[in-house]
C-alpha cells in the first residue's frame, strides 16, 4: 500500500505542478500576503474532490462525454486567453511599486470567487486531476485505490501551502515592482499558450 500511496504522491505532483492558472494565483495571493491561506485551502480541497471522483469512476464518464469535453476545452481557451491578457496588462503597467501594490489587493470574497474561477474553470484541472489521474488510479483493485487517492491527495495538499507560505515568507523580494512584472509577464505568455495549445486539440477533435 506504501508504494501505491507514493505512486499516487509522485503522479499527482506531477499533475498539480503544470496548472499556471491555479499556482499563479496561489503565489500572487502569498507575494502580497493577501488571503494567500484561503486560495492555498480551496484549490486543496477542491484537487481533493475531484481526485476522489477520478480514482473512483468519475474520469470513465467525463470520457464518455463528446460533448462535455468540448464545451470544457473551450470554455478553458476563453478563461485561459482572459487569465493571460490580464497578467500581460498587469506587467505592462506604469504604477509606482506602492500603487501596483494596492491594485492587486482582493477581499476575501473576491479570493474566493477567483480561486473557485481558476481551479473550476481550468481545464487541466479536469484534463489532468481528474481524468489522467483518475484513469490512472482505476487501473488498481477496489481496495488499492484509497491508498492511491490519498497519496494524490497529500501532493496537492503540500504542493499549494508550500507555494502559499513560500512565496510569502519571500514577498519582500517576490513583491518587487520589477520581480512582480517578470512573473506577471511568464505567467501571461504561458496561460496564452496553453490557450492556444487547447484551442488547438478542441479543433483536432
């Protein structure tokens, strides 16, 4: 069972880790030291149900569905176009540190809504977490599949508060005016080419 939770552990990093939209948002959060725990805690939670769901049936009935797989493909190009025009507006704009600063403040209401939006709305989220991981986990027997589940799950769990607690135990430097409009700059450019690359499969099929 141990190495079937590590098997769990080590894919389910792997899964997590290419997700811009979800660790982007999680480090902004950390740099500014703005609700950075409550983006930290849904995304985990929200991973921890959707793997659930994978391993235990869910990814063999989001296959089936044609139809749901488009609408989910191009609803993520949209959100991911969004997500990275923004980030490209903000690292091109012309604001004194302390006034940059001040813009990317959000209310708790405000970071609940936007981590809901991009883990939700983020099609690898269902692409990889849900469907790779769960097609994954359901190739073991009935009573392997917790253990690999949970394995999953304590990834994503250390993964997101790391990067929370991380990014603002380092916020004096990460929340530089220079340092925040390179991060702002790579997370636009890679959130439209995961746009592209999207639009591109939803085309092919």
């Amino acid at each position: 069972m141990l190495m079937i939770s590590l098997q769990g552990f080590t894919l389910g990093l792997a899964m997590i880790i290419p997700m811009g939209a979800q660790n982007a948002f999680v480090l902004t959060r950390g740099i500014y030291r703005n609700h950075h725990l409550l983006a930290a805690t849904l995304c985990c939670f929200c991973d921890l149900v959707l793997i659930g769901i994978g391993v235990f049936g869910g990814a063999n009935l989001l296959a089936a569905s044609p139809l749901g797989l488009q609408l989910l493909t191009w609803g993520g190009v949209l959100f991911l176009s969004w997500f990275g025009i923004r980030s490209l507006g903000s690292a091109w704009q012309r604001q004194r540190p302390e006034q940059a600063a001040s813009s990317q403040l959000m209310s708790a209401q405000g970071v609940f809504a936007m981590t809901l939006g991009v883990t939700l709305l983020n099609p690898h989220v269902y692409l990889d977490t849900l469907m790779l991981l769960g097609s994954f986990g359901s190739q073991f027997e009935q009573e392997q599949r917790p253990a690999f589940a949970a394995g999953a799950m304590l990834a994503s769990i250390i993964w997101f508060y790391s990067l929370a607690y991380g990014a603002a135990a380092l916020s004096p430097w990460l929340a530089r005016g220079r340092v925040q409009q390179g991060i702002d700059g790579v997370v636009g450019i890679i959130m439209l080419v995961l746009a592209f690359m999207l639009a591109r499969e939803g085309v092919a099929r």
